[in-house]
C-alpha cells in the first residue's frame, strides 16, 4: 500500500537539502562561477525528488478514488434492493432514531424521507405501546432477539392508526456500534393481534432472503479480501480486483469465488 507519508517525507527532504547547500555556499570562498555546477547538481536531485513525491500523491489521489468508487458502487446496489423492496423497511440506531427509510416505509407512515431521517420512531407509535416498544428494544440492544407478540399500533401522518408488526435485526457498521434493520409488515384490519396476510408474509420472506444473501455475500468478500491483502501484499482494491477477475474468467459469484480463497482451494 502507498505509505501516506511519502509525500511530505520527500519534500522535507529536499527543502532541508536545498538549505544545506545554501548553508555550504555562504560560507565557502568559492566565487559562484564555481559553486555553480554543484547548485544545478543539487537542483537536479530536488527536482527528482519532487517529482518522485509528485507520483507517489497521484497514486495516493488514484488508490483513494478507486477505494471510494468501489464502495459507492456497493453502496448503490444495496440502496436499489433496499429502496424497491415491496414492504416497509427502515434502518435506524441502537436508540431507534430513523437513519434511512425506503419509499414503501416513506408511504406506510405518510411522511417524505428526508423528514423521516432523524426522527424518532417511536413517536410514529400510539401512546399505549410506547413503554413496550421500549421495552423490547432495550433487550434488542443487549442482543436478545425481538420477540414482541402481536402488533403495535403504528399512526401515519393524518391517517388513522395501522396494526404493524416488526421483524428486527442488527446490521454491522464499520467503526460503530450496529445498526438496526426493520421490516414493517400490517396485520390485517379487524385482528391486530393476528398474523399477516399471506402476500405480506411471502413478500417479507423475499425481502429478507435478499438482504440475508446480500449481506452474507459482502461479508464473505471482505473477508476475501483481507486474506488477498495478507497473502499477496496488496491494498483493499487490488484485492477486489483479483477476486472480481477470477469471478469472470471462471463466469462465477464473486462471493463464490471469495469462498473458495477463503478456504484455501483458490490461489490468486
């Protein structure tokens, strides 16, 4: 990997030689006819050492934007499942405050997303299943599953309450503590307590096989990933590379073939 300090090393580098030069020169009682040769000798190097710190950056520039690239792609693949799925689906934090919703959930609460983020989600709640609501989510937080029974009534903005049940799961965050990933699913009208109707039920069930796979795709790619990177030396994206290439010359998953480097029946 570009070591991030190359580049300032460099210039350092050259700055003091300049200085030392110039030190050596006013103290010499040479004329400057002939300390002249010995300044374009010590210009040259400089300038070399300049443009070695200029490569290095634009590499730098080049490794960040491909990185960056790479995850926005990913991002923007989960962002399309995420947003077309057919039932209501939000992400929020451990304190359940909406970070993102789609356009089903946007639609089941009659309210815009953007004024959807940063709200919390227990105020979309009738006041009667607050403190439950709570409840179950302060054991989600310690790792307990969401075991809540029945429905919570849910109030969408100037509408009338709905009978809502949740299915809930913690999604790992780089850096931070977990978030939270919710599917909403109404129960039928006149049973709050009941089950879903059976096209809810199979289009949650879709939705989450999608998301499981999703989700266990990346983790077994990452996980890849850092094998390549450990055996072969190189950074996040070369890694991504070789995995990506190998998934196309042998027309496979790249999750696939990330499994097999994993396992060891694959070298790159």
């Amino acid at each position: 990997m570009t070591n991030l300090q190359a580049g300032p090393d460099e210039i350092r580098v050259a700055r003091d030689r300049a200085d030392a030069f110039a030190v050596r020169a006013t103290v010499s009682k040479r004329s400057a006819v002939e300390v002249l040769p010995e300044a374009l000798l010590e210009l040259s190097a400089a300038v070399e050492e300049l443009r070695v710190c200029e490569e290095e950056i634009q590499a730098q520039a080049d490794e960040l934007i491909s990185a960056r690239s790479l995850a926005e792609a990913d991002r923007f693949r989960h962002r399309k499942l995420f947003d077309a799925a057919p039932v209501a689906c939000l992400v929020t934090d451990r304190a359940g405050v909406v970070r993102e919703a789609n356009r089903t959930a946007a639609d089941l609460l009659n309210v815009p997303i953007d004024r959807l983020v940063g709200k919390p989600f227990v105020s979309f709640l009738v006041e009667g299943d607050r403190r439950r609501f709570h409840s179950e989510l302060a054991r989600l937080v310690k790792g307990y599953i969401w075991d809540a029974e029945g429905a919570f009534g849910v109030r969408p903005r100037h509408r009338q309450p709905l009978a809502v049940g949740f299915h809930v799961g913690p999604v790992p965050v780089e850096g931070a503590a977990p978030e939270l990933f919710w599917v909403l699913h109404r129960f039928g009208a006149d049973d709050r307590g009941g089950g879903p109707d059976t096209e809810a039920v199979e289009r949650l069930r879709t939705l989450v096989g999608q998301l499981e796979y999703a989700l266990g795709a990346r983790l077994r790619i990452e996980q890849a990933k850092g094998v390549l990177m450990a055996r072969k030396g190189v950074d996040a994206p070369a890694a991504w590379e070789l995995l990506r290439a190998a998934a196309r010359s042998a027309r496979r998953r790249a999750d696939e073939v990330a499994v097999d480097v994993i396992e060891g029946r694959l070298e790159l």
